[in-house]
C-alpha cells in the first residue's frame, strides 16, 4: 500500500476561496478583516512566514498590517506595540511571531493581546475556553495548526471516531491543545499524549489508528513502528542538510518511508503548514464576523 495524500496545500486553496466570499460579505457591510503581524528582530525564516501570511491575506482580500521590531527591543515598547494594536480598529486580529527574543517574556505578551483579536488562538482565555468547551461551536478563536489537522482531515473524509490518536509533542501550539479537540464529542477520538520523555513510545505507536508527529525531531517516526493502514500527520518542521545537494532543506517528523505502510499521509511541507495558515485567516474573518453579529 502507499498512502494517499492529504493535500494542505490543495484544502488551504478551497478553504481561502470560501473566506474570500466571506470577506466581500463584510466588505459590503463596509467592514474589512485586518490581520496584523508583530515581527521581532531578522531571523530570515520568521520573515518568510510572516511575508507568507501577508500573501494569503491579499488572495483572500484581508487587509494586513506589519509592525516590525528590532532584536533588542525592549519588554515595554513591545507592549505598547501590542496596545496598540489592540486599540487599532482597522486590525481586526493579529499575531506576534514567534519565537520571541530572551529579555522577553513571551507568556506576558501573549496574555497582553485582546483575546477578542487573538488569530493564534493561543491567548490564556481563548485555549480556557477550549478546556471549557465553551467556544462550541465557535465564539472564540482555535488553535490555528490543531483546527488545521481537523480540517484536513474532515476534508479528506478520514474518519476519527472512536480512533486512537497518538500525538507525539508536547508545544504549546500543537501537542498540547489538540487533545482537547479531538476528544470533543461530535469528534470522539481517543488521545494519547507522547513526547520525548516518553518510555513506550514503540508500544504506544504500534497500537495507534492516527499519528501526529509534531515533536521536530527529523525523521523520528519509523515506517517499522507504525501499523499498517495508519493515518500519518506530520507536523513537526526541522531544516537538514540534503545529502544530494548539500542545502538545507524543510523536512519533518516522518521518515518518507513510512508512507509505504499507512493509508493516508500529509506530506512536510505541504501539508499541515499551509493549513496553519488558513486557519489562521479562518480565525481573522471569523473575529470580525462576531464583532458584525453575524457568528455569535
Ligand atoms: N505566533 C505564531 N504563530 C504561528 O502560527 C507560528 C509562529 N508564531 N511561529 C513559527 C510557527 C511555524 N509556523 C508555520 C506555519 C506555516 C508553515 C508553512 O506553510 N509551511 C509550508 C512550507 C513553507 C516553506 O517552504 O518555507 C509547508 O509546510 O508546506 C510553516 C510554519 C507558524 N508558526
């Protein structure tokens, strides 16, 4: 068997034309979505994904808007950046990308945005919510790369109930929200919650109907571990050297192998990440319907 494929890359195309058919809905209301991004400093693979997300607001006609700080900015001025945009109408969500610099205190900055304006999902009140259960069906935003795998795999039609799911990772965007998802009852999967501490992970792993690997250890999930007709989720994103050209290349978690063992695969890149990016466009136009009473 080889797998077949979850194509992010294809269902992140679907979901931003749906949206860009939201957003003109707003936009005759005289009301256009805003995503903000909070830049720190020049890693060069944090301005790519920042430039990405600017392209996909432009394709779905969500305005952006880019703050840009430098590496040694300092606790205050970031926060009065963030104040800012909380205060600024035209953003109607944003995010501040991480990781951040270390005289930052992340979880501050992260709990400092509105949680009405929140694109990540990760600010304290909205992953509460989430424990609650009371963003059912969608008063607050969700974690943009958990929503993105249960999409992807709704889209797919890969049913989850009733399944095992073996998540390997424990990070805060990934690992530990998505549990909390897949365990709602309208999904109903059973989750097990492994990371690099884990003792039995070879045990955990034979036995389970779905893996998500967002642990960003490359290659680390072995096709000899998994169960054959297994759904494989590969999250985690590390860069290594091509041994062929001798560039460092984007791969991930799973071992390319495996896909010849498992009924469905969603390949890194092209998977995962470019439906981390919808959902976060889903999380942008959706706050600003709320805020139209259009979603409740
Ligand atoms: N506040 C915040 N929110 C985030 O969501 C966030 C963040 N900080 N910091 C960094 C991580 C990483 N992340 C990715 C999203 C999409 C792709 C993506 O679309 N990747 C393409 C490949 C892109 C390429 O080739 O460079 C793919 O998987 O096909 C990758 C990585 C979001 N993050």
């Amino acid at each position: 068997m080889t797998a077949q494929i979850l194509d992010g890359r294809a269902t992140a195309a679907a979901i931003k034309s749906e949206l860009a058919e939201r957003v003109k809905v707003l936009a005759d209301k005289g009301r256009v979505p805003g995503l903000a991004t909070v830049l720190v400093g020049d890693d060069p693979a944090s301005h790519s994904y920042v430039a990405g997300k600017h392209r996909d607001c432009e394709q779905v006609g969500i305005s952006s808007i880019r703050k840009e700080l430098p590496a040694d900015v300092s606790q205050e001025d970031l926060e009065k950046a963030i104040d800012e945009l909380n205060e600024d109408p035209a953003c109607t969500g944003y995010i501040v990308q991480l990781p951040l610099p270390d005289q930052i205190d992340t979880n501050a900055i992260l709990e400092r945005i509105d949680p009405a304006k929140d694109a990540d999902g990760l600010h304290p009140t909205n992953l509460g919510r989430l424990v609650l259960n009371v963003n059912e069906p969608m008063t607050s935003p969700l974690p943009c790369t958990p929503a993105g795998i249960v999409e992807l795999l709704d889209r797919h039609g890969v049913e989850l109930k009733g399944k095992h799911v073996v998540v390997v990772g424990r990070g805060v965007t990934v690992g530990r929200p998505i549990g909390l998802l897949l365990t709602r009852r309208e999904i109903n999967a059973t989750v097990t919650l492994a990371h690099t501490g884990t003792q039995n992970l070879g045990e955990l792993l034979a036995q389970a109907d779905v893996v998500v690997a967002a642990a960003g250890r490359p290659h680390m999930i072995k096709a000899d571990q998994i169960k054959d007709g297994a759904v494989l989720l590969d999250v985690g994103v590390s860069r290594i050297e091509d041994p062929e050209t001798g560039k460092k290349k984007l791969t991930g978690d799973i071992d390319p192998a495996a896909a010849e063992k498992a009924s469905w695969l969603s390949p890194n890149p092209g998977g995962v990440g470019p439906m981390t990016r919808a959902m976060l466009l889903v999380n942008v136009v959706e706050s600003c319907e709320r805020a139209e009473g259009i979603l409740q």
